[in-house]
C-alpha cells in the first residue's frame, strides 16, 4: 500500500477532532459514564453485581468492594470452596447459567457433560487451528469461536434449549482452544516444540488448562487450586463490563451464539480491559530490578513516584493494577486472590517478591491520589495480583487474556440468555451528528 497516500490521510483524519466542549453543551455521557464517574444505567441484570460505593444525598460515598454472583456475596462462594477443599469454577458456572447453586448430584452431571464437550470436532485442531497459526491468541480463540459456526448443524437457532447447548459447549471447550492456539503459536512463530494434550476426563477447567499447556502435563493440587480460584474471580463482573456490554449489544440483534460471544472476545483483547494483568506484571519487574533494595521504602516510594512522574516504566505516568471503574476502597477479587498466592508463593520460596507487592499495595493509592490530585480513592485491583499468580503458574504472558476468558465465557453465557429472554429490543443509542453543513462541490471545480 502506498505509504505517502496513508500518510497524507492520516492528517486529514486527525483534524477532525470533536471540540470536547461539545460533549458538555449537549449533555454527552462519554463513555456512557455520569459526571461523577458512575455508569449510565442502561439495563437490569440478575446475574451479577459490582459494588463500590453508595449514594448518599447525591454524592459518591466509598465502600469496601463487593463481587456479587446471582444474589451471592462472592467471598461466600470462595469460603464454600475452601471449606471443602474443593475446586469452585465449574459450580459458580452452573450457578450463573441457572440461577441456582447445584447438589452434589447436579453438579456431578455437569461436569460429566462438561467432559464430553471438551474433545474439539474431527479435524478442528489440525485445519482450523494448527493450520492458520496466528501471533496473538486472543484473535486465535475469537477465529477459532467463529469458525465453530460451521461445525453446528443448528448454529442459527436462538432458543433457549439450543443456546444453553452452545454455551454450555463453548465453556467446555475454552480452554482447549485457547491452549492448542498458544502451542501453535509457540511453534510456528517462536521455534518451540509442539505439545498437543487431550484433555483429561474427570478432571475440572483449571487441571486440564494447566496440564494442556504444559510439555509434562502435570500440576500440583495447590497450582490448580489457585488457578480455578482465579477462574472463579473472573468468571462474571455484572452487565456494563465493556465485553459483556458488547454481548448483550450483539445479542439484541438476535445473532447467532458464535458471533455474539466472538464479539466479546475481541472487546476483550482491549488493553484497556483484559490486558491489563501483563502491564502491572510488567512494571513490578521493572521495578524490582531497579531497586537497590526491596526493603527500603523510602526507595521504592520514591521510585513510584518516578513512574506517576513520567520519569520511569514505560513514562506513562500510570502505576498499573490501581483503580477501577466501580471499585475504590477495595477489590474483593484482588483480596482473595492475593491470600492464595501467598500459599504458592511460599511453597515456591518467592515470598520476598510477593512482599513487595504487598508494599506497593500499601504505598501506591495514597501516592496516585498526590500525584493526580485526584478525588476518588483508589486501591489494587485483580490485575495486579493476577499476573503475579500466572507468572507463579509459569504460565505464558500470551495466555493472561485467554485465561481471562477461559473465566468470563461462564458470565457471557448468563447474559446472553438473560438477553435473549428478557431484551426484546436491539440496543441502538443515540449519536448526536454536530458536522457543518456543507454544500456539494462538483469534480471538476474541486
């Protein structure tokens, strides 16, 4: 392509820049948010909830966070887990697609179902898959989502029966297809070895995603616990997420299942909402590697202020894994996350470096608040213990995202057909046109 002609185009296309004094004079809610930062309501949802602050005579008041799953404090659920030592994404799954927290026996039967949805289609790895290589597994999952149209006789019907079935074989098959596109990745573009795994019957999403992406195949009890605990954070976060806003926008329009659920991928692969992980991983390492001394405070807070500064990292002036859209006290995810990495942590002799995060836990939110002036307070978030954990898993930087949606497939799948059941009409906000008016020039006087 003609790089003088994308050159010259570009211009054009920056000039035309939107004066943002307009977006107050018609009252825009950029980003669909209010002035005080809240979301725009634009929908009801039963299936999840965010809580991070409450109104009070019309101001924002800050309140530890709460993650909220049909009804269900979320540290509830994670207590449920622990207390019986056992693995919770496969039931917080049926529990947002039904509404309902399974028995023993109802959950036995959809893990079995589970089981038998893994295995890809005859000839889906090797054509699909291994064939069409690409660099990015986020583009991988959303093509490889995309394409499993084909492989569905009833890919356009939208009842309720066939869209349970769909989603339920989508959950099943997430994190097969995230693993054997980062193998092929691995292979064809990095000079690794190729390790293509069957999934293991009897055993849950996180096992089988670590034993699927490991040359060995093999992981330790507390690797997987830990893992599925991740799953189970971010397996739903309400309806105004952008990826899941994006499918309740794309099912309204009453698509099939596979372009709705593609769509939400591909919002997904935003860095500014699922690749958020691999930055605050990113700017940790930077940052143990410029310190002198990880215990010294006054160092550290003086190199976080570099970064706030412009001065170091990536000169950003970000300090990553800090502040949410909702959240400000507290992130719940970050909090239970951050207990169990401490247990791995420990078992891997690198408490050193998780004690640090910790610092910078502690220090960050009063230096983001000095350094921006900013008037809501702000605390750690999930993705700044998340990539500490993947990065604890050995788990490639190329699937942070996927795994993210290995977890959130459970909570599209819920909206989806709470969409289907309860929309009834296609979401179609308004834009208010504010170009000049012109008048046509003809050819030959232009």
């Amino acid at each position: 392509m003609n790089a003088h002609f994308i050159e010259k185009m570009k211009e054009k296309i920056a000039s035309r820049k939107i004066d943002p004094n307009l977006y107050t004079k018609y009252n825009v809610k950029k980003g669909l948010r209010n002035d005080d930062e809240s979301g725009v309501l634009v929908g009801l949802t039963e299936v999840g909830d965010v809580r991070g602050y409450v109104m009070d005579e019309g101001e924002m008041m800050p309140v530890e966070g709460k993650l909220i799953y049909r009804g269900i404090n979320i540290t509830e659920i994670v207590k449920g887990m622990k207390d019986d030592n056992r693995y919770g994404f496969e039931e917080v799954a049926f529990f947002l697609l039904f509404g309902e927290l399974p028995t023993k026996a109802e959950l036995d039967e959809f893990n079995d179902i589970l089981d038998s949805c893994r295995p890809l289609p005859n000839g889906f790895a090797e054509d699909m898959i291994m064939r069409a290589p690409s660099r990015d597994i986020m583009n991988k999952l959303a093509r490889s989502v995309l394409v499993s149209y084909s492989y569905d006789e009833k890919a356009d019907d939208i009842s309720i029966e066939n869209v349970l079935r769909q989603c339920i074989e989508l959950i099943a098959r997430f994190p097969v297809l995230a693993a054997y596109g980062y193998q092929a990745k691995a292979h064809y573009y990095d000079g690794e070895s190729l390790h293509i795994h069957s999934p293991l019957p009897g055993v849950g999403t996180a096992e089988n995603l670590l034993h699927l992406i490991r040359p060995d195949g093999v992981c330790s009890r507390l690797e997987a616990q830990l893992l599925d605990l991740a799953l189970v954070l971010h397996a739903e976060h309400g309806g105004g997420n952008n990826s899941t806003f994006t499918n309740h926008v794309v099912t309204s329009t009453l698509t099939d299942t596979y372009a709705s659920v593609a769509a939400a991928l591909c919002s997904l692969k935003g860095p500014r909402h699922g690749g958020a992980s691999k930055k605050a991983l990113d700017m940790m390492e930077d940052i143990m590697q410029n310190l002198k001394d990880w215990n010294d405070e006054d160092e550290l807070a003086s190199y976080l202020r570099k970064i706030l500064n412009k001065e170091a990292f990536d000169k950003a002036g970000f300090i990553y894994g800090f502040g949410h859209a909702v959240y400000t006290l507290s992130d719940p995810r970050s909090t239970l996350l951050k207990e169990k990495a401490a247990e791995l942590a420990a078992e891997k002799g690198i408490s050193a470096e998780f004690n640090l995060f910790e610092v910078v836990e502690r220090l960050a939110p009063q230096l983001i608040l000095q350094g921006k002036n900013a008037k809501k307070k702000v605390s750690a978030n999930v993705d700044f213990y998340s990539g500490f954990v993947y990065k604890m898993l050995n788990i490639p930087e190329a699937l942070y995202t996927p795994i993210f949606a290995v977890a959130r497939i459970a909570g599209w799948s819920a909206h989806r057909m709470e969409e289907l059941i309860n929309g009834g009409r296609i979401i179609r906000p308004a834009y208010r046109c504010v170009a000049p008016k012109k008048k046509y020039i003809p050819m030959a006087e232009r």
